[in-house]
C-alpha cells in the first residue's frame, strides 16, 4: 500500500515517513508541492498526505477538478477550526493541523486508508498454507507466525495478491521502495532472501521461486502442479 508525502519540513517529513513505513506503508516523499498533482495522477497510490504551506489546499482542488479520486489528508497551515474546514471544502477527506500528534496521525492514515480499500482489499492474504495479516504485519502458517519487516511485508503483499503470477523485478522495486528511491535493484535480491528465510521458518511449503529475466513468484505444489 502506497502513500504519495507531500511536505517540505526535512525534520517533520522523514519523522513522519519513518512512521508509516514502519507500520508497513510504501512512501514517496517529494517537497514539491506543484508537482504533487502529478504524482497523484499517475496513480498507484492509497493516500496522498498533503502540507497546506506547499499549496496543499490548491492542489486538492485541482486534484477534485480533474476527477482524481484518491483520499487526502490535509494538514493544514493553522491548528484551527476555519483552516481545518477550509481545507475539507476544497476537497480533503481529512483535516488536521501543522503538527499533528503521532498516534492520531496514525489512525487517521489507517482510517483513511481501510476506507479506501474497504471492497477492493481484504485485511488478510492467503496463499497455500499462509497467511498475510495487513495490519498486524504478521505472516502465519497454522497457529505459528513471524513478524514481518516494512519492506519484507512489501514486497510478500505484492507477491500474495499475485497469486502465483510473476511479479517483476520493477514492480516489486516501486512497491517497497517507491518511484522516487535511489536504492539499488538488489535490494529486492536481499529482501526475497530475508522472506525465504521467514518461510523456512515457518516450514511452509509455499516457496519464492526465481524466474529467469522476469522477477519472481510464489509456488504452492498443491495448488501448482
């Protein structure tokens, strides 16, 4: 799940990126408020987080003007009762002040972000014999399960909507890392390696298989073959 950060504050804005991703969310963090527009058409994004002093309000209206139905969560320049309404009149789902406390920053991304998926995305992935629980960032077989990493559970997400079918190198790359990351591809080389081990662990049957030029996908012999 993929969130679009828009902020120009370094301090606040990796602070604030640290936290989603360590509660498992891919993120795109750019401090150029008259690119957001862009980024958020381009699509492929749950959330956009939008601070009011990059014209945050103004791209919310051009977002809504375009039809780009993506949630939005505003926060806004002043921690008041007017700016707060202002900015959901312009077409935010959401509305909170400058410095918003962590937690409930938080909750509203999960909020936010259930209400989007709510239809489309179920809080667990099953595949073979596992499990993915979305919130929990837990991957369970039976009644055993590991904890997952932000980037590990990435990436098995990516894998387990998939369903058996190949997921692309690239593909995985943008998921855990995003648009914007200047990692390295193997980077998804050392992470597979990581879910491998998480699965040897877990003495599932389930397996991460390499496909030749192509990425990777996961293989169930019961289901496979």
């Amino acid at each position: 799940m993929r969130i679009l950060l828009v902020e120009g504050d370094n301090s606040c804005s990796n602070r604030r990126r640290q936290l989603l991703e360590k509660n498992g969310y891919g993120v795109d963090l750019i401090s150029d408020g008259t690119a957001a527009a862009d980024y958020v058409q381009a699509g492929g994004y749950e959330l956009a987080v939008f601070a009011e002093r990059l014209t945050g309000r103004t791209v919310v209206e051009r977002l809504r003007a375009a039809g780009a139905a993506v949630p939005v969560l505003l926060l806004s320049a002043e921690d008041t009762p007017a700016c707060r309404a202002a900015g959901l009149e312009a077409g935010a789902d959401d509305c909170m002040g400058p410095e918003p406390d962590s937690r409930e920053f938080l909750a509203r991304v999960r909020a936010l972000t259930r209400r989007e998926s709510r239809g489309r995305r179920d809080s667990v992935l099953c595949y073979g014999d596992l499990t993915l629980r979305r919130e929990r960032l837990c991957l369970c077989r039976g009644g055993e399960g590991v904890c997952l990493g932000s980037k590990e559970f990435l990436l098995m997400e990516c894998l387990m909507e998939a369903q058996g079918r190949v997921c692309s190198r690239r593909r995985l790359y943008e998921q855990a890392w995003g648009l914007l990351s200047d990692i390295e591809y193997n980077g998804v080389e050392v992470y597979v390696s990581f879910l491998r081990r998480k699965l040897s662990e877990l003495g599932s049957v389930v397996s991460v298989c390499s496909v030749r030029g192509m990425g990777y996908r996961l293989e169930y012999p019961e289901k496979d073959g």
